[in-house]
C-alpha cells in the first residue's frame, strides 16, 4: 500500500469563504431519525477495534533476550531495572519524590493478642506528606542482636484491605514462625477506599507529565526501608506476597529492588502477550502503566528475579483472571532458562492450586508459600520443612476492621491533591505571545510540541493509505448514504459514512464527531443536509463503532503502555480522514464535536492537520481546562483520551486551541469555564489577520 501525505493549501476564496451565505434551500425536509440512523448504522464487523489494538500492540511488546553467558544476563538485568526506573517510573516531580529525606516512619499504637507475636499500628511516608497505613507482625521475645527474615505484605482488590483475613492470617503465621511482616494498605482498599485514592487516578498525574505509577512504586519501596531498618532485620533474608493486585505488586517491586531476596506472587500478573490474548488478564491503571510496554515485559521482569527464590502461584479455576493453564507457562518458559543459566534452577519454584482453584490465597497457597521460605530461608528440609508449612490456626486471632484501623494526619496528600498540586504551575509555557511574527513561530513550534505529546510521527500531514466504499450506495427522500472504510497508517480501519442531496453538488462538506454517538446531532445534520449540504461522520477510535463492547479502557491502557497515546491515534484518524476528503473532493471542511471528549479531539485533530485543511472548527460542551479533570475528579475509565501523559504539563484547552489559528474556532453555548479561560483570544486571531472571538 502507497502512503500519501497530503498538505493543501487554503485559496483566497474559501478564506473568504462564509458560512452564513449557505443559505438556499436544495433538498426537502430531512427527518433527524433517518439521519440519525443511517449515520449509526456499523460500518465494520463487531469490534475491529479490539481485533486492531490486539495487532498492533503485540508487535510492540519486547521480547526476552537471549542471553548466553551469565556476566551478559547480569548486565542486562541491572541496565533494563535502571531503564524501567528512569524512562517509566520515575518521570517529572517522582524523581524528586524518590530523592526525598527525612521521610517518617510512626508506631501509633497496639492491638492486643494472645501471644506468641506482636502488633503494632504503623504509618509511613511514601512520599512527602503522603501516608501510607500499615500493620507490622513481630515474633514476640525477640532478642537484641537476633536477626530474622522480613515480609512485605501487600493487598490486592479487597475492599476489606490488610484487614482481609486470609491476610492477617498469613501475617500471624509467619510471625509465630520467627518473620517479622509489613501488611501494606493499598490504594482504593481499606482505609484507603476513598474517591481520592481510586486507581485510575494515577493517570490524573500522568496528565501532568509526573508518572502517577511511582506512588505505587514508593510505597513498597519504602515498606521495604522500614523493614530492612528494623534492628532485628536480617537484610539478605527480603520476601514479598500478595494476592491478585497484591501479586502485581509482589511481582513489580521484586523485580525491581534486588533487595527482595525472596518473592511470591500469587494470581497477580501475565505477560503483556498473554493479556492480549486473555481478555480477563487486561489490569488496571497500575497494572498497564504508561510506557512499561515500550522498556519491558512481565516475562522479562519475571527472569529479572533470577537467581533469587521465586515462587510462582497461580490457580487452576481462577474465576477472576490469571488462570495457572495460560498465565503461568510463558512466565516459566522466559525465567526457567536465565536461572538454570545462573546456576539457581532451584530458586524458581511454581505451585498450582487445585482446590478450591478460584481466585485465593487460602490455606494452600499459603503452606505453599510457608515451605517455599522454609526451605529458602530457614534452610529446612524434610520432615522438618514440611512442620514449617503446616498453618497455625489463627482465625480466633483475625481483628475487625474497626480494630485495626489507624488514623492519618489531617490534610495528608492524596492521588488527586498530588494531581492538583502538580497541575498548579501548567502548562509550563501558558503565555501566547502577542506579536505577530512571535505568533507564527510559536504556532509552528507548538504544533510540533503537540505531536511529540501525542505520540504522532514529526510529519506536519496526517497519513492516510486509502478510501475504500463498503456495500451500495443507498437513497431515501432525496438523500444518498454511503458508507466507506478509511486505512490510517497502515494499521486502522476507520469508517467512514457521507450523506449527501442525490440531484445536487453540495458546496461544502460538515464532519460531525460527538461523544453521545449521532442521536446528539442528527437534527443539525439533517438541517445541513436540506440545505444542500454534505454530511460526514467517521468515528476515530473510541467512538461509535470503534469503541470496544466489552473491557473498552483497558484496551487503551495497552495502547498507552507500548507508548502510543489513544488521543493521538483519534487526532491522526480524524485527520487523516479529513485530508483525504479534501483531496477528494476539494470542498471546504468545517469540523463540528460535540462532548468534551469530542471537542478534545476535534482540537487537536485540527491542530495537527495542516493549513487550510479546515474552513471552520466548532466546538460544544467542551472543557474549558483540562485541569477540570483533576478537579471534579474525573476517571480515566470514563475518558481514556483525555488522561494523556504531559498534555497539561504543555498545553492547556487555550494553547491547543491557539494552535489552531488562523483558522475559526467557535465554543459553541461556552459554560462560565470556557469564558474565563478563552474568552480574551479574540486578540489572538487579529494577530493573523482574521476578525474572530471563539467565545461568543
């Protein structure tokens, strides 16, 4: 297939263009429902989006090195753990978050038990001013000088948090065997379970250019200091477990910190090709963090454990994802030969659980868990090992909620107060400048700017590769529907359906994009269309057709992780859509969105298409800021494209639509935010020679 790059320039005469002259009446009345209909109507087969994304995200996805000497491996692991630190975790403020001193660690009190371990309340700062609540196990009697081995217990989606009691079960048991435990909080559990903890908010401080993913990655990194700091730590003797998130957990810190001397993952991760495969292994926010994808892969950070123990627990029904019969092989298969290859075959160890086999770490996986530190730690084996992993009953020892509970300090940062702390000082560069050769420089520059944050090649045209009709053309009361299908970059089937008078050459042709689907604007649509006009929709990603019917934001995440952005992939779709009409037809184009989504995309779509491509941009219902997502608390799950890496850190709403001069922008019913934050960029517009206020 041939690419095409097309960049037309606008004649004088459609620069004078106005819209308001279309005033004739070519065609009979329209009825919105029909119109409505035909523009709703699939144009592709049931989730080509998902099919796509699939595609094109697998061929990204680093595969595990093959390595044949055990000085190469070495290297390897310590270079890619510094490429995951520097290039995923630690961008923007997090690396000043990492450098941090003099962060707290508090005992606040005790909770009784019937001997045989202690239990104290503890808190802890992750991160400046950020808290972390924690219960810490201790075998009771310790002496001074005595050095035993340490745990980090970390939760997973239990509402219940480290009061969940297969947890506090576990906890007790290692403390009676002579391990001193750190059971973790997790974000949106527990006594974290607020709306200012959720996960997706992570990706409110990915928008500010800081990667949201390090808070994560702190609170275990510290869990870990305090334990090690612990003077009866023994700090060779590191372990790690958790359950589902917390075997995500488990997985990604141990991975990471060569501290961790022994981990046990347990339902709690899959290779990024295994998830593209297994819809139910798709992760959240954390899980499918942005561009992890671009450095590494779960099986990659699986070998990157060797030669330390490692048991890999899965289950063989696992009701909720991760079953043992897809998820564990490939993890296996890249960490079995890099721990033969450094002499530690036996340090790799694997346990499925057969009954009850659903998502669990019940007594089972936990005597699994048990032997595996006794052999590895306590240097048991035998009869003796198998004494180690026979479970304590505990269950008259499991403390309610309410027990367990701490307090925090007042005004304590939060995910979404670090968000609008962050977003306090962008975009960096807020100010337009206010001479016109200034002007025209900055837009240039800033152009380029946007599609480096959106993650699109440097070329100032969209890309297209061909227009394609799809079944016949079909005719009612005077108006021709015809559907067409659209190829982006060689990649993306993007639909494309025009309406049009049968008996008449429309003049000027109105591409409607919209958050609600067509309903929301068929009576516009049908109005242009009496008026002898032309009407096109083709939805981008994410919208009508291509949004995926089951598991829809989490297909974006993966996208977001090999280092695309899904606002780029829609900005690119529309317009190279856009370029190939106008090189088609040759008849003006005015871009109407409607939604904030939309309007989002219509911005940048214009933004990035080349001068002249667009006669008018008209935009409703759009944010007057993007830091309006950090303050009503907007979830990634509901607007993916929005939430993209750094946008705010560049650009806010004003500065795209800057960008897009000295063609027309219209906020159309502008909300009180709109009117603050543009109102005053009529003056921006005199500076190309053009009389226009996009606030009305």
């Amino acid at each position: 297939m041939t690419r095409r790059f097309f960049s037309l320039s606008l004649s004088s005469g459609l620069a004078a263009f106005a819209l308001t002259a279309m005033g004739s009446i070519y065609a009979a009345a329209v009825d919105p429902a029909i119109v409505s209909k035909w523009l709703d109507s699939a144009v592709l087969d049931k989730d080509t989006a998902i099919d796509e994304v699939r595609a094109y995200v697998a061929k990204k996805i680093p595969k595990m090195p093959v390595l044949a000497k055990p000085e190469d491996w070495n290297k390897f692991a310590a270079d890619h753990r510094k490429k995951i630190l520097d290039q995923v975790v630690f961008k923007g403020d997090a690396a000043k978050w990492r450098d941090a001193k003099d962060l707290k660690f508090e005992r606040v009190g005790t909770v009784s038990t019937n001997g045989g371990y202690l239990l104290t309340k503890v808190r802890f700062e992750a991160l400046p001013n950020h808290w972390i609540p924690g219960l810490l196990y201790e075998p009771a009697e310790l002496k001074p000088g005595q050095k035993v081995p340490v745990h980090l217990a970390v939760n997973g989606h239990d509402a219940k948090g480290y009061a969940a009691p297969y947890k506090q079960i576990r906890c007790i048991n290692l403390a009676k065997k002579g391990v001193i435990s750190l059971s973790l909080e997790w974000y949106g559990m527990g006594q974290l379970r607020t709306p200012d903890y959720l996960h997706p908010l992570i990706n409110t401080i990915d928008l500010t250019g800081t990667s949201g993913i390090a808070t994560h990655f702190l609170a275990m990194k510290r869990g870990i200091d305090i334990l090690s700091s612990l003077p009866n730590a023994e700090p060779t003797k590191v372990a790690v477990s958790g359950l589902s998130g917390g075997g995500w957990q488990t997985i990604f810190i141990s991975s990471l910190d060569p501290r961790v001397t022994l981990s046990n993952p347990v339902a709690g991760y899959s290779s990024f090709i295994t998830r593209l495969q297994h819809d139910m292994d798709l992760g959240d926010s954390e899980q499918t963090p942005t561009d992890l994808g671009t450095v590494t892969d779960y099986s990659i950070m699986t070998a990157l454990r060797a030669p330390s123990a490692t048991l890999l627990t899965f289950n063989a029904k696992d009701n909720c994802c991760f079953t043992a019969d897809h998820a564990l092989p490939p993890l296996l298969a890249a960490a079995k030969p890099v721990f033969d290859l450094l002499k530690a075959g036996d340090k790799i160890g694997t346990h499925v659980n057969q009954n009850p086999g659903d998502h669990n770490f019940g007594e089972d996986n936990r005597k699994a868990f048990y032997r595996f530190m006794g052999s590895h730690f306590f240097g048991k084996s035998g009869a003796d090992l198998e004494q180690f992993a026979v479970e304590i009953p505990s269950e008259d020892q499991v403390r309610s909620e309410t027990e367990l509970k701490l307090n925090l300090p007042a005004n304590q940062a939060t995910l979404i107060s670090i968000a609008s702390e962050l977003a306090k000082r962008l975009p960096k560069s807020a100010n337009l400048p206010a001479e016109k050769n200034a002007a025209e420089i900055w837009v240039l520059e800033g152009r380029k700017r946007l599609r480096e944050a959106l993650k699109l090649p440097e070329s100032a045209a969209p890309l297209y590769d061909t227009f394609t009709p799809i079944g016949d053309r079909q005719i009612q009361n005077g108006i021709v529907r015809q559907a067409n299908l659209v190829r982006v970059a060689d990649t993306w089937s993007v639909p494309f359906v025009e309406l049009f008078p049968e008996k008449n050459t429309p003049k000027i042709t109105t591409f409607y994009l919209a958050d609600k689907g067509p309903a929301s604007f068929a009576t516009l649509a049908a109005d242009r269309l009496a008026a002898g006009e032309r009407v096109v929709v083709c939805n981008p990603y994410y919208f009508g057709e291509l949004k995926p019917s089951h598991h829809n934001y989490l297909f974006s995440l993966m996208l977001n992780t090999v280092g695309d952005r899904p606002l780029g992939i829609e900005a690119n779709q529309l317009a190279a859509a856009i370029a190939m009409d106008r090189s088609r037809l040759g008849q003006p184009v005015r871009l109407v969105a409607n939604g904030k989504r939309a309007s989002l995309v219509a911005l940048c779509a214009a933004a990035i298409s080349s001068e002249g491509q667009l006669a008018e941009v008209v935009v409703t219902d759009s944010l007057g800021s993007l830091k309006q997502l950090i303050e009503q608390k907007d979830s990634y799950s509901d607007a993916p494209d929005m939430f993209t890496f750094g946008l705010l850190e560049q650009f806010d709403i004003k500065q795209i639509t800057a960008l897009i001069a000295p063609t027309k922008v219209t906020f159309s019913v502008p909300s009180e935010r709109v009117r603050r934050e543009i109102g005053g960029m009529g003056s921006w517009w005199k500076l190309f020679g053009v009389d226009h206020n996009p606030v009305k």
